[in-house]
C-alpha cells in the first residue's frame, strides 16, 4: 500500500505506508509535542556525518557566528539553507523516511521551509521557535544531533505539554522565560531546573518536535553538532482547524516504528 504526499519542489512522491508514524507515534507528537525514533538513521550516519563535515570544514562556506543572549553570549556558528549545499545531504530531503513523517505529522499539504547546521558552544535557555515561525503557523522541525548527548553535555530538553501555545500554561511559561536571567527569581530554581524531559541520543537517531515546543540546552560541550530539517503546513491555521477534541485513543496493537 502507498500513499502521495508533495515533496517540496510541489510535486507528487510516493511515500510506502511502512514509511509512515503509527497512530501512536502521531498522538504521542500531538499530546507531548516531540518524538524520538531511535537508529532510524544509523545505517547511513557515516554519510551524514561527513556531510555535515564538508560544509563546516570549508573555508570558503559563509557561516553566521552569533553571540545572542538566549545562549548566554556565548558563540553559536550557523549555516543557513544547509542540505541544500550539500550533494551529501540533500537527498534527505526527500528521503521516504523523511517524507512519510512529514506527512503523518503536517498532512498531505506540507512545505519544505529549509534548512540550517549548528556547532554549539553554548547553552540554550528557554523559548520556542517563534522567531523561524509565527505561533499560528504550524511547523515541524526534524533534527539530527551528531553526538552522543545527555542531559550532562547538552542534549535537548523539552517541556511537554507547551506545543499548545494558545493554553495558559505555554502562555506563562513563553512570559516568564523572555528574560532568562529573571527565572530563578521567578521560580527559585535554576533554568537547567526547570521541570522538563532530557531527549539523549545518539547519532542516527531522529528527534522530530513541535516549533512551538519550549525547548532549551543545558551543561553543554564544545562544539556539539546539530543540523534541522523543517516543514510546515501550506496554509496557515489549516492543521490547528483539523484538530479536535476527543479524538479516539489509537488501537493498541497498531507498529509503532518508521522503517
């Protein structure tokens, strides 16, 4: 069985429905705003890995180097429009794998919104991902982090629950982290202790979240790799309107993997 979904140059791919999220994956995504399927890459990480490498270790590639207070001031490099540039990479952007996430996540009508690498040398405090999409507009973001990480050199955390951006929880959360260095005083705690899950990962795995998931890095290591794939829907508004309440709890024995 096969089902369409349009690739980013707008046309039709067939993507195999062994390539799709089960109906768990999708209602854990939509009740916690992130999932992890682990290994789904491994096979072919030592492509990625190099890459990723070939365009950060060329000298000739432009790079944004920032220093921006949602990491501390400290230095963070970024290379805009990433597989793009990359004979290495770009094929994942239209990887069945890829593909039949995107579809089972945003729906048929998704659209390819770039692309970009990351060397960390920083933390990442608090926020959602507002300034790459407005909060209306639904998006998802498909990672791939190059390292082995936990919660003690830099993994991602997120807050579950915080993807409901319109919920007063995810509206206070959003206002009290606007200035990180006021969450202490807000919450006598630390940022890095802030109630949250710890996603570790290892190279070949793929963390998929929710633009507007509040996410953050803590305790992180030097230069720790990481570069995202993002997709949105066509229309803004169009997924929030097909969701509803009380939707039926997905039957217990459907797979639960992408292959």
């Amino acid at each position: 069985m096969t089902r369409t979904v349009p690739n980013p140059a707008g046309e039709s791919a067939i993507v195999d429905s062994q390539h799709l999220l089960s109906p768990q994956q999708v209602h854990f995504f939509e009740t916690f705003g992130f999932l992890k399927i682990p290994g789904l890459f491994s096979s072919d990480i030592d492509e990625i890995i190099g890459g990723f490498e070939d365009l950060f270790g060329d000298q000739n590639q432009p790079v944004w180097e920032t220093q921006e207070a949602l990491h501390g001031d400290a230095r963070r490099v970024i290379i805009p429009g990433f597989i793009e540039q990359s004979p290495r990479l770009a094929p994942l952007q239209h990887d069945p794998r890829i593909l039949g996430i995107v579809q089972s996540i945003v729906g048929r009508d998704s659209t390819w919104a770039s692309s970009d690498g990351n060397l960390f040398y920083c933390e990442s405090y608090w926020h959602s991902d507002d300034y790459a999409a407005p909060l209306h507009h639904y998006h998802v973001k498909l990672s791939f982090y190059l390292d082995d990480l936990t919660g003690h050199n830099g993994a991602i955390r997120i807050i579950p629950g915080s993807h409901f951006h319109n919920q007063t929880f995810a509206k206070t959360l959003r206002k009290d982290f606007k200035d990180s260095a006021k969450v202490s005083e807000l919450y006598g705690i630390s940022g890095g202790e802030i109630p949250s899950i710890t996603i570790e990962s290892t190279p070949g795995d793929l963390i998929i979240w929710n633009f507007r998931t509040i996410h953050g890095s803590y305790n992180g290591g030097e230069r720790r790799r990481l570069f995202s794939m993002n997709f949105g829907e066509e229309t803004a508004g169009s997924h929030d309107e097909r969701q509803r309440p009380n939707k039926p709890i997905p039957a217990a024995d459907a797979p639960n993997k992408v292959t």
